[in-house]
C-alpha cells in the first residue's frame, strides 16, 4: 500500500476563498470510460517510500529514478522538488514491440592466451539475439486515460515557468495534443515541432501510401516569462549572402556600412544566421548518423536533438526531467550543457544504461528505487511474460476465455479456472478497488463463453481487502466463486540470482578478483531458444546458420562487475568497476580502453561486496562480508 496520496492540485485551506482565476481541469476529449481516471485523480499520486541504492559523487542533485512517472511525481512533489522543462518521448501506442540487441561478450581466457602469444585479436562478426524491451500495444481509450494522468502528475510538479516537450507520431500524437490543451490550457501551446528524421529508403518506401518522415513534438510554455533562448543556424540566404558582396583575402565575405561617417566591415560569418523554425530537418536520428553515441537502445534518439531542446527552452543551473528516459539521453545532454537532471524509467536496462553512461560523463548522481511492492524483472513486458510460466498450470489462449482473461487453468475436478492478473505496464490496474472488481463480476464473469464454477483474481495491491470481499459477496449476481491472490508472493520468485564462481588474491598492495565461472540459466535458455530457432529457419531457407557457442566458464555472459570497498551493505557505492562493452573492450572507472578483459579485476581497496550484471542486465550481488 502507498503511504499516503498526494493531490495533484494545491489543497485549499479550509474556510479560504477559491479565488477564480483558479481553474481545474474540465475534460474535452470525449471517448468511452475517459471519466474513469477522475477517480484516481481524486484520490492523489501514490506516494511510497524511495531507497537511495547507488550514489556518485558526493551529494548529488541528480536523480535516477526506477519506477513509474506517477509516483515519482509523487516522491519530487513531496520533496517540494519544482522542474523547470520537461522533454518525455513515451509509447506511441504504434501495436509494436520493441526489442532490444543482446551482445554476446568475447572470451576472456581466449583474449588472455592471445595476449601471451603477442597476437592480434581478430574482431568477428558480433553475436547477438533480441529481448523484447517493451510493447507499445494498446486500446486507445486505455492509453490516453494513461497518458492523461501522467500529464497531470508532471503538470504538479513544475515550475510556474517551466516548458515541456512532448514526443509523438502520427499514430496518436494529435488525440494527445487535446490532453495537452486540456492540462496545460490551449492558450500556452507554442508550437508543433515537426522533425523531419527518418529516411525513405529500404522496404518504408515499398509501402502503397505516403511514406511517413516525421515526428511530432509538441511544445507548451507555463507562462510568458518562461525561457526561450532563440537559435539560429548559421545558414543564409541567397539574399544575405548577396548583400556581403565582398571577400576578403581570407575568403571571408564581408559588406560596408557606416556608422555616422566611420567606415565599418561586417563579417558574414560573425552574424547570427537563420533562426531556426518548428521543421528541423538537419538532425538525422538514423543509428548510423549517431556514430559512438548508439547504444543499441529501441528509440534511442539523437543527443543533438535534446541539445537544441535543452538550449532553447532551459539556463544552465536549472533542472532538466525526462519521466520516460530510456536510453539517458536528456540526462546526459542535460549534465553536458550545465543542467540538473531527473531521469525516470520503470525498466532496470534503462536505469542500467544511463548510468553507464553518466558514468563515462563524468556526472554526480544518485539512483533510487520506488518501493511500491513490485518486485519487477527487467521491465514490465518480460515480467509478464514471465508470469505467464510462474502460474502453476496456466495456458494461454483457452477457447471460450476472453482477452480480458491472462489464461486459464484446468482442474480435473472444477474444471476451467480463468485467471485474471493485472497488466504491470499499466498503472492503473494494479490497485483492486470496487470500479475494477465491479467490471469483473458484473461483465467479465457474464462474457465468458464456457460454464465455469471458479475463477481466480491476482492484485499487486487493494484498497481495503475486506471491503473488496463484502463487496464479491453482496454484488455478484453469479455463482461463480471469486478467488484473491497477491501477486506480489509471485513476482518475488522472477528474481532469481546467477552463480558466480570466482577467487580473491591480494599481490603488492592490491586486490586481485579472478571470476572462474559464470552460471547463467534465463541466459542459457535464450540462447538455445536463439539457435533452435536458426536451425528451423535454415532448414526451411536453406541459409547458413551459425549458432551461438558459450564457453564452459560462461564468462562471455557478463557485462559488467562493480566493487564496493565502502560500504558492507546498504547504499552501494562503486569505487572500482569494469564494464565490457560488445566488442570485448574494457570501459575501467568509466574510461574507455583499447584492451580485452582477462576475466579478473584490480582494485587498490579491500572490497567488501561486488555485484555482476549479465549481458541482458540481472545484477547478482555477492553477499555482504564475503571479503572479509
């Protein structure tokens, strides 16, 4: 249960006057059940408590932030915490997965003996597979009540001055503008940006219609004294370059004009250029184009984008938050530029990769954690997937079952057991409260198509457990036994340790880790799921296949190993960290090199834990105190 609620609006004290320039929200996009998130509205953003479980740099600002944009909005109104921009670029609710690239790391032994024979290292193709990072599939009724409530809880905690940018597509970009008008009011709306990026050419420009080329970005002010800083390209017309019409020895265009009877120069290339306009077409986001910058993420975007966002509409010192951040883009232009920044992202790849990356930046941060209970696995897609093979019995697709149903089970003496479980992407459903439970008993139950006497409902959390049960029994008008189960006691079983083998030897004042074996089950199992399904498609193609191959060590399986020689437990603090990044090379302390890892790590301090993150991003800690 959250600890309390906060409200989205300012509280009047009570017997003070509602002055009326004050006005609250009045709903404009008309669609079925939009009134339904009014009553989450009401009650306030679910506040819990936050652990502070990584710092860098000594008392940071910064903030990373796991878990959903609502109750970390909770957590930064709290703390009184006030942004002055906002740039988010959320699902679009295109009906797609996105998945992400899985590197298989070279192997360290194999780069050890290279390196004693004096030997080059040959670099062949990288091996790879995906892993579904998030699905974009939604109702659309669903996804803008979800959209609407996150514009509420970033609305509270801005700044009267602040701006946000809003990210989006053709798919659902202008239902989401309405919301805009209706949280931010219409008269503050400042422009739609269209960002011209993405090419036409491969199988996009088969397509029998016009090939899409763009996004939408839309762009709000809170108030006219909010910063704008104007750029401008340094590009000129035919004309400006006519009217410097001479050049000088350097090459350099310059014209004449006077001040009073002073002769002057004026350099073309000292004036400000064209301003820039809402169609940017100069900012490629294809992955090629970002070079180093690519980090492999789905709907990684550019840092140059966020750095002519962050310029424009924010001055150095101010805060800078991005409530879906992904691959860590908006920190780090934001940390670059002199801004303070918030990153919040529900999924541990994206916290994962933006620290890396703050790293390797030179930033002060701090990462916590929203402890609402949830013990979740990578991200909520993997998760509930996951669960799918954690309910004993479970199938999916049962004929007769609705979609509203997760699957179903078969008992020998009930019979068919429909079983419901909240979707975790959606933040909506995990409270049980009497409007869900209502929905349940009064028209899923009488959906079903087939007889059945049981069925079973899964919560993450409940308003009042008793008063959900009162209300089963007075207002199910069928027979059919309503069953409650805390998901919670499953999701804690998805977590699940790998086994690392390793030895610690201290030679000259230092400290020498040496992992021997890494033991990778989940990893494994996608991996031959991986190859079998290569072996079927060059069975059915005939194209060479060549399987993935791990080490009887398995140490190609890690990513990265942080030591903490601080702390025996609580906040984890990394004095001494390798990371290896998908060509082999080591990345030490957040310094890139040019040398393959041996499967060992130095460190100057006695470590008291370490912690080992797989190429997929499971964190398997070592025990406290097993350095000792």
């Amino acid at each position: 249960m959250p600890v309390k609620y906060i409200p989205y609006e300012p509280i009047t004290v009570e017997g003070q006057a509602v002055l009326n320039n004050i006005t609250r929200t009045r709903r404009l996009l008309q669609y079925r059940e939009n009134d339904k998130v009014f009553n989450k509205i009401q009650r306030g953003m679910p506040y819990y408590e936050l652990e502070t479980v990584e710092t860098h740099g000594d008392n940071p600002d910064n903030l990373i932030i796991r878990g959903e944009c609502v109750s970390a909005c909770a957590y930064l109104k709290e703390q009184n915490i006030k942004v002055d921009l906002v740039y988010i670029d959320p699902p679009f609710a295109s009906g797609a997965d996105y998945a992400r690239k899985v590197y298989i790391r070279r192997n360290p032994k194999l780069a050890e003996k290279i390196k004693e024979a004096e030997q080059e290292l040959e670099i062949d193709g990288l091996k790879a597979f995906e892993e579904k990072m998030y699905g974009d599939i939604w109702k659309k009724e669903d996804y803008l009540n979800w959209m609407y409530e996150n514009l509420r809880a970033i609305k509270s905690v801005m700044s009267d001055n602040a701006s946000i940018y809003v990210h989006l597509d053709r798919t659902i970009g202008h239902y989401v503008k309405i919301l805009l008008d209706e949280v931010f009011g219409e008269d503050n709306f400042r422009g739609e940006i269209i960002w011209a990026n993405l090419s036409v050419s491969g199988y996009k420009s088969q397509a029998n219609n016009w090939i899409r080329g763009h996004d939408n970005i839309f762009y709000y002010k809170r108030s006219e004294e909010t910063v704008f800083n104007k750029e401008h390209l340094k590009e000129f017309s035919e004309g400006t370059i006519r009217r410097y019409d001479k050049i000088d020895n350097n090459g350099r265009r310059f014209k004449i004009y006077y001040e009073g009877t002073k002769k002057r120069k004026r350099y073309l290339d000292e004036s400000e250029g064209l301003p820039i306009a809402d169609t940017w077409t100069d900012i490629n986001s294809m992955q090629t184009a970002m070079g180093s910058e690519y980090l492999g993420y789905s709907t990684q975007k550019p840092e140059a984008l966020l750095e002519r966002i962050i310029q424009a509409s924010s001055d150095e010192g101010m805060l800078v938050a991005d409530f879906f951040g992904g691959s860590g883009v908006t920190a780090k232009v934001a940390h670059d530029l002199g801004r303070k920044f918030i990153h919040v992202d529900v999924g541990i790849n994206s916290i994962q990769t933006t620290r890396d990356r703050l790293i390797e930046a030179g930033a002060k941060f701090k990462i916590m954690d929203i402890k609402d209970g949830i013990s979740l696995f990578r991200n909520p897609a993997q998760t509930m997937d996951k669960l799918a093979k954690l309910i004993p019995g479970l199938q999916k697709n049962i004929e007769g079952v609705g979609k509203f149903w997760f699957g179903a089970i078969q008992d020998t003496k009930i019979g068919t057991i429909p079983v419901y479980v909240p979707n975790l992407i959606d933040s909506k459903e995990k409270v049980l409260d009497k409007p869900l439970i209502n929905k349940i008993i009064n028209q899923e139950l009488q959906n079903l198509e087939i007889d059945v006497k049981k069925v079973i409902i899964y919560y993450v959390d409940v308003d009042d457990y008793k008063e959900i049960e009162k209300f089963i029994r007075d207002n199910n008008p069928t027979a059919i036994e309503v069953e409650l189960k805390d998901l919670k006691n499953l999701l804690h079983d998805i977590v699940v340790d790998d086994i690392v083998e390793y030895k610690i030897e201290e030679k000259d004042a230092k400290y020498e880790i040496e992992i021997t074996r890494f033991i990778s089950d989940r990893l494994k199992q996608k991996i031959h799921e991986f190859n079998e399904k290569g072996r079927l498609q060059r069975l059915e193609s005939g194209k060479k296949y060549t399987p993935i191959e791990i080490s009887e060590e398995g140490l190609e399986l890690i990513e990265l190993i942080s030591l903490d020689c601080t702390n025996k437990e609580g906040i984890w603090k990394s004095d001494t960290e390798v990371k290896i990044d998908k060509n082999g090379y080591l990345i030490v302390d957040g310094n890139k090199t040019k040398e393959f890892w041996g499967g060992k790590v130095l460190s100057n301090k006695n470590p008291l834990r370490m912690k080992i993150r797989n190429i997929s991003g499971d964190e398997t800690p070592i025990p406290k105190g097993i350095f000792d």
